[in-house]
C-alpha cells in the first residue's frame, strides 16, 4: 500500500511540475525504491527488536561451570 501510495503521490507531482517523461519515470521508481526500503529498514528493526531480541536467563541461581564428561 504505501509503494502503491507513495508512487501516486510522485506521478501527480511529476505531472504538476511538468517534468519531462525521463524524469517523470526516475521520479516514480525512486518513490518505488524508497518506500520499499523504508519497509525494509522498519521490517529489520521490528525482528531485531521484537522476534530476535536477548531474552535474559530465566534459570534461578548463579551459573555454574559444568565439566563436560564423554
């Protein structure tokens, strides 16, 4: 939706301001890119933050060194 908006929003502008066809079409695909980029960042900062962030031990007692026996 919001590459969809904000491309709408470029081509109106584009129009109005009386850009050539070459301009026009730069100006549409950077909205393009970046929205989508905008998307992108906002996506990696809610996994980081949210789905990957560091949960802290919940084990009760302070940690101990185990040996490993085989």
């Amino acid at each position: 939706m919001l590459s969809l908006v904000s491309v709408a929003v470029a081509d109106r502008w584009a129009v109005t301001a009386g850009l050539t066809e070459t301009a026009r079409t730069v100006a549409v695909l950077a909205a393009n890119v970046g929205s989508l980029g905008a998307l992108w960042i906002a996506q990696f900062v809610i996994l980081d933050r949210v789905l990957f962030r560091a949960r802290p031990d919940r084990r009760s007692g302070p940690r101990t060194m185990r040996s490993i026996s085989l």
